[in-house]
C-alpha cells in the first residue's frame, strides 16, 4: 500500500500531496508554482557559488576559428562543381 506524503508547499508553506495526483508538486498549486518561478526569472533566488562575471569580461572570436571554421551552407552549394549533384 502506498503512503499518501505530504510536504510543505514551498512557496507558502500548505501541505500538498507530493505523488503524480498533484501536477504542481512540489508546490500545492499553479499559483505558487509561478510566483516560484517568477522569483527565479527576476532573480530573488539564486544558487549558491562563485559570480561568472569574469567569464563574461573575456573577448568573443569571431575569427571563426573557434567554431572550428564550420562554412555557411549557402557558400557551401555556390563552391561546388558544376558535375557535384548534391
């Protein structure tokens, strides 16, 4: 028999069913399952560990070496030959 767990809903702390029967868990509702998210995207939250500001501060190649010098497709098809068919 499987045991019906209830954990406290994190956003505002209710008791929610947390089985595939509540779609929101581990949230008790849509409603605090956005602000959750809300929360997120205008960064309330955040994740414990160093700042990447500085990995930001580096200079973008755009040399294309980096990208291992892949060629436009469309430059690809005017460089073919007249017999390549492809």
């Amino acid at each position: 028999m499987a045991k019906n767990r209830q954990v406290k809903c994190p956003t505002c702390g209710a008791l929610a069913a947390f089985d595939p029967s509540n779609h929101f868990r581990p949230f008790c509702s849509e409603r605090c399952r956005t602000m959750d998210l809300g929360a997120w995207a205008a960064e309330r939250h955040r994740i414990a560990g160093d700042p990447l500001e500085a990995a930001f501060d580096a200079p973008i190649d755009t040399t294309g070496d980096a990208a291992g010098d892949v060629p436009d497709p469309g430059t690809a098809k005017r460089n073919r030959a007249p017999s390549d068919p492809g």
